[in-house]
C-alpha cells in the first residue's frame, strides 16, 4: 500500500485529526487487528493513514508510540471516573460504584489494547515500568480523593492512607490482570461487585 505523501511537517488527517492522535488511534487499531508483538510500524501508519515520515515526527519507535497510547488512554480514564464520581444525588456507596464501573468501562472498551497494557507493557523497558508506576500512583491518588468525598457525608469511614490506596488499586488490578490473562478483558465490569465490595470492606474497617 502506497503511503500518503508527506508535506514536509506534522499535519492533520483528511479528517481534521491531528497526525499524533492518527498515530495512537492507529496503534489501537493494530494492536486489535494483530497484537502488538506482531505489529509493526508500517501497520501503524497504515490505520493512521499517514507517512512513515510522519510517524518519526512524534516517535522514535514502536515502544514510544506505545507509552503515548498507554498514557493517552490512562488520562481518559481518570477523566471518566471524575465524570461519574461527579454525578449530582449519589450517595458515598453509589458513588464509589460509579467511578468503579467508569474504570472498568474504559479498559473493556478496547480489550485487546488493554489486555497488551496489562501484560506486555514490562517488554517496553525501564521507562514503561515508571510510567506504569506513575499512572498507578495516579489512581492511588484520584481513590483517596473519592474517600475523602465520602468521608464528608459518612465521617466514620476510615481515613484512607496512601499506601492503603496504593493496595487497593494494585489488587483491583491484579482482578483485572487475572481476567485478561484468562481471555476476558472483554467482560471486566463484571468485576465491579468484588472490587467495590474489598473497597468497602477496607473502609468500615475499625482503626488499628
């Protein structure tokens, strides 16, 4: 397939899209098409629809386009949990069941792109592993802010601290590790009870 000709600079798609988001929207579809150990480059301009010349404009290589997506998808996400946290007439519980459901919707919306953030992010090196970190300490962070909200209407729930937040996300997402490794990123807002449920349980607890 003949590649698109180049302009000589970063450039919006024939759809108004600017090149870099072509490229991560590109990646995605790569990923589904044929997994991302199989996909390469040519594959990812080919869904973008843009040049090779283009890509190396934002990306030095796979690996980097790879971390883009992994943090562009990881943005969306905690926007979404905002979004439904945010919603008016919700009680603490319903409220943390919302912004559970928002997290567990945006990772099964594009399964095989999760399922690869999930399992082989590790084989991007070092840099993925902080970024990984990072983007955990994140939702550590955006969790305690939900707590404190409900802490507001039902000051007996228990303070959570940062590394208790840092717990807990890291078992919802061992949840969702497992599921992807089973086959089932397509399903994971089934695990909305359970991961509301150790929530819950972490903050009814008594202090110690």
């Amino acid at each position: 397939m003949q590649e698109p000709p180049d302009t000589g600079g970063p450039r919006p798609g024939s759809d108004g899209t600017p090149s870099r988001v072509r490229l991560l929207q590109g990646l995605a579809a790569a990923i589904t098409e044929k997994g991302y150990a199989a996909t390469t480059i040519a594959d990812i301009v080919r869904h973008a629809r843009v040049s090779k010349r283009t890509f190396y404009e934002h990306f030095e290589d796979k690996d980097a386009c790879f971390l883009a997506s992994y943090v562009a998808a990881s943005e969306e996400t905690l926007r979404a949990i905002d979004t439904a946290a945010a919603a008016p007439g919700l009680g603490w519980k319903e409220r943390l069941h919302a912004a559970t459901r928002a997290y567990l919707d945006a990772l099964e919306a594009r399964p095989e792109v999760t399922r690869t953030y999930l399992l082989e992010i590790h084989a991007a090196g070092p840099r993925a592993l902080q970024l990984r970190r990072e983007v955990h300490q994140r939702f550590a962070d955006q969790l305690r802010g939900l707590v404190r909200m409900a802490r507001e209407e039902n000051p007996e729930l228990r303070a959570l601290s940062p590394a208790m937040a840092t717990a807990l996300v890291g078992g919802i997402n061992e949840l969702v590790l497992v599921a992807a490794e089973k086959g089932r990123a397509g399903q994971l807002r089934e695990l909305a009870d359970t991961a509301v449920e150790l929530m819950r349980a972490v903050l009814v607890a008594p202090e110690t």
